[in-house]
C-alpha cells in the first residue's frame, strides 16, 4: 500500500518554509524527546525517540531498534512533538537498525488519516483470493488488508462497479481456534476505487454478525502477534 494512503499533508505557509521551520524547532530543542510512528503491515507502531544532531536540513535520530526495522522498510516516519503545531512527516535518509540510529530530511506538516479509523485495519499474508459478486457478474480479486469493519481488495484490471454497489464478498481466512480456514460470504458496500495506478484498489464496508465478528477479531488479534513477532525476530538477526 502506497505511503501516501496513510495521511494528508497540511501545508501551513510553503513546503520549504515548513520544512525550514521544523527543522529549526529541532535544532532549537536537541533535548527534546520525540515519539515515532509507523504503520508496518497495518499495525501502528509508536517508540521514543531522540535528537543526535541537527544540520543542513538533516536531522539524526537515536531510535529504538524495532521503530528502525519499520523505518527501513517505509524509508519514512511519523513524528510527533508538543514543539510541532501539527504531526510531522519526514522521509529517511539512513537507517541502521544495530546502532539504532536513522537520518532524516523533506519534513512536511500531515494529518495521520490512518488514526481516524474506528478500527486498526491489518494487511494479510498471503493474500487470500476473494470473489466479488455484483449485479454485474462475478470478478475474483486479492484480499490484501481487512479490519472489522471494511476491507481493501486488489485488482489487476478494472471493473467498473459504482461507490455505493452492494455486493457480495466470498474468501476464506484460517480460524485461531481450530487452526482450519474458515469460509467468509458477507454483503459489502463499495466506498471507492483507487485507480490512480494498477494495481486499483477497491474498498468496502462490511457489518459482520456476532459470530463473524468474534472470528475477525481473533484472526486481527493473531495477526498483530505474527507481525510483532517477526519485527523482534528481524531486530534479532541484523
């Protein structure tokens, strides 16, 4: 998923001027402890962070090991500050996950979109194949992320469904507590396609029942344990 999905930028004067002020805040408070924010695979992850060193529009960071791992993988962060009017975006310049160290430059003023949802929404693997059935006919797609209450789905070509199509979604998930996949059909709004570059994106709301509800909960909650566990494994190995 696209980086950009996660949040808004809100440009307070120039993206030069906010860049220049933000590094200025920085530079003016070196004692300043900072919070991280990544979202690696749909889960949210948030550690302290410190100021090393502020200069020529490049600021080093002491991180903590795990928030290094994500920040290598979306070569960027979220930082959030009482120095800052709003939270900051800053794309990375260095990681390095022993020294627990990374570098960063291009801040810029967002809004984190992600934390506006209800419900944290988990990016799956492998993908699970989905069926999507409409008024105009059945196409298959790829399951790729899910929370309790929507789910996005990958498209290799384009189907032209209308935002507000009720559908019907057929894909199968594994069960926690039977360790067998367990078949999921339920009805589904379309919010929107993103169809700016292929893969298109489809997302759709859905209302689970109680039961379904109790199984999607279980299989998020097994989820966020599998990505912890193969962040500390990562940090464990480099």
């Amino acid at each position: 998923m696209n980086i950009s999905d996660l949040y808004h930028t809100r440009i307070l004067k120039t993206f030069d001027d906010d860049n220049t002020e933000i590094i200025s805040l920085l530079k003016s408070s070196p004692q300043k402890m900072l919070k991280l924010i990544n979202y690696f695979k749909g889960l949210p992850l948030s550690y302290p962070a410190t100021i090393r060193s502020v200069d020529r529009g490049i600021v080093d960071l002491d991180v903590q090991a795990e928030q290094a791992f994500t920040i290598e993988q979306t070569r960027s962060v979220f930082i959030r500050s009482p120095l800052f009017k709003h939270d900051v975006f800053a794309q990375a310049q260095y990681v390095n996950i022993r020294k627990k160290a990374a570098t960063f430059a291009k801040f810029s003023y967002v809004e984190i979109m992600a934390e506006r949802r209800n419900f944290i929404r988990m990016e799956l693997a492998p993908y699970p194949e989905i069926i999507i059935e409409s008024p105009l006919g059945s196409t298959k797609g790829t399951l790729f992320d899910i929370s309790l209450t929507g789910l996005n789905i990958l498209m290799t070509y384009f189907f032209p469904l209308a935002t507000g199509a009720e559908v019907k979604l057929k894909f199968n998930l594994r069960s926690i507590e039977q360790d067998l996949d367990f078949a999921v059909s339920i009805p589904a709004t379309l919010v929107g396609i993103k169809d700016e570059y292929m893969p298109f994106n489809y997302r759709f709301t859905i209302t689970p029942d109680k039961l379904l509800e109790r199984q999607l909960s279980q299989f998020i909650f097994k989820r966020q344990i599998e990505i912890i566990k193969e962040i500390k494994e990562a940090v464990a190995t480099d």
